[in-house]
C-alpha cells in the first residue's frame, strides 16, 4: 500500500538570529531536522512525500532540499510531490480580508493536498524532530486503512515532559484519551514551561506525564474533503477576527471528535522531541543528534543506511 509523508513547510522563511530555522544545519554531515524526519519516514516504509511550501520559497526550498530529496527519494523508489499554501486560496464566496498578511494555519495547509494525496497520509510539521518510533507506528496504523473506515485516525501522543523546551514556553494540545486509548479532546494550551515539578502554564500546575499533540496525525485520504467542508464554516465562525484567525488541525480534528464523526486513536512514543522554537534551542538539538549518531541511531551520512 503507498503510504504519504506530508511536511508542513509552508512556514520556512520565518527568521530567528540569522538564518531560517527549519534550515539550521543540526547533523554532522550539516543535515537539517527535516532530514531526520524523511530519513525515518523511509526507513518506517512510507513511499511518497509530499512537501506543502509557498510559491515565493520554490526555488529556495528546492536548492537548500527538495533537490536533493528528489534524487535521494528516486534512488529509494519513493515518490515526492509539492503543494502549495497561498494566503488567497480561499471556499468559494469568501474574499480575502483586508490587512491579511499570513495563510490560515495547518488545517489551510494540509488542504492544498486534495487531489495529491489519494492514500493514507501523516502529517507532521517540517521544523520538529519526533524520532523513529513515532513514525513506525504511525506507518503501522495506516496500513489497516480501508476505504469502508474513512474516520478511523491516528495521533502520535508524545509525552509533555519530553516535549518542552529550556529556553521558554511553548504551546502543546495536551490531549485526553478514554480507557482504550482513544482521543477524546485536544486542549491547545500555550506558554508551558518546565518547573522544578514537572510543567506549568500561566501559573497552572499540569501533568508531565500528560499526551501531547505534536502535529504528527495519521489521516485517510477522505478527510481532506471533511477539511474543505471545515474551512468553510470556519469563515463562517470568526466574524470581527479575520486578520488572525487561524484554520488549525487539531482544533478541527477536536470539533469532529466531539460531534462524534471520526476516531482518533493515540500511540504512544516515548521518544523526546526536538525543535527549534528559540534561538537557543538550536545547540541544544545538535547535541542531542550527535549523541542519537554517537548511539549508533542514525549514521552520519544518514540516508546511507537506508536499502534502495
């Protein structure tokens, strides 16, 4: 069964310090967190990635990594594909609203996959490292896709202590599951930062031990038309907040759990994740690659492990 990748990427172009952060080399042989991601999306058994980008970023993203994605991916039989999120691909009878400046969220974005992505897909963001595990058993999930199960979704639930940063708060859809370890809500709550306790948002104490949603779902192909449907309504509910609404996936995949339409089953991976939300972050995210190399995880010329 083909298999999809779907990388967020739309986003590259955001600066911190001096360079784009999704593009800060983090590898020893200069590699990206992106090519962790394809790297262990491969070696899990998914068959075609497909990138979602800004036209004005083509050429950038495709000399910096899709070029090389695409020899990397033919020699290894997987296919690679490109949308594209636009501030103005807008339902039809909705105009864009003066003084808009950025698109409308990951729920805008995985949308520009209809007619692209015809199979199970997950989607993940292109600027976070989630480990091998995760992949693996979202692969494994998909693989019992069925066209008479269209709702039937997974969610990599990773564990909040594993997902904070050192460098300050960050936001996570802590995430609730019922006695056999399905979703039941997605709370997105921001400004979590560690303490000498566990973690805590705005002075609130919460369970480090709590699933997170990082954005890594395993979605089937007919939920991108519940998307296009979603984002219709969805500029029906934000009246006087057009300029920065934002369309995002887990506040919709969470609306269909409570109206009861799909199932979002959460797997649970133990790895710790890795991002670059701070500038300071980014050390921190080199030294824990090398250290994944030095253990024998990755090799350091990384693809070079992987079976044509």
């Amino acid at each position: 069964m083909k298999t999809t990748l779907v990388i967020m990427a739309a986003g590259i172009g955001s600066r911190f310090g001096g360079g784009i952060k999704q593009l800060a080399p983090v590898g020893p042989g200069g590699q990206i967190i992106m090519d962790y991601s394809i790297h262990d999306a491969i070696a899990a058994g998914f068959n075609k990635i497909v990138f979602i980008i800004r036209k004005d970023i083509e050429q950038d993203f495709k000399e910096v990594i899709g070029d090389r994605i695409e020899k990397l991916c033919a020699q290894k039989n997987v296919e690679v594909a490109y949308t594209f999120q636009a501030l103005d691909d807008l339902p039809a009878g909705v105009a864009l609203p003066e003084g808009r400046k950025k698109p409308w969220g990951t729920g805008q974005a995985v949308l520009t996959c209809k007619g692209v992505v015809k199979e199970p897909f997950a989607v993940i963001n292109a600027d976070d490292y989630y480990g091998r595990e995760a992949f693996r058993i979202v692969h494994d999930f998909l693989l019992d896709y069925t066209p008479d199960q269209p709702a039937r979704y997974c969610m990599a639930g990773f564990i909040l202590k594993n997902t904070l940063s050192d460098n300050g708060g960050v936001t996570r859809g802590i995430s609730k599951t019922d006695e056999n370890g399905y979703l039941t809500e997605v709370d997105e709550t921001s400004n979590i930062v560690k303490t000498a306790t566990g973690a805590a948002s705005d002075g609130r104490e919460l369970d480090a031990e709590s699933y997170v949603s990082m954005n890594f779902w395993g979605l089937t192909p007919e939920f991108i038309d519940k998307l296009e449907e979603g984002f219709a309504q969805f500029f029906r509910s934000i009246e006087g907040k057009e300029l920065k609404a934002e369309y995002l996936l887990p506040i919709y995949i969470d609306e269909l759990l409570k109206k009861g339409e799909v199932s979002v089953k959460v797997l649970e991976t133990r790895d710790k994740w890795f991002g670059v939300t701070y500038q300071e972050d980014k050390q921190t995210v080199i030294d824990a690659i090398h250290a994944l190399v030095e253990k024998g995880v990755y090799t350091k010329d990384l693809f070079d492990d992987l079976d044509a």
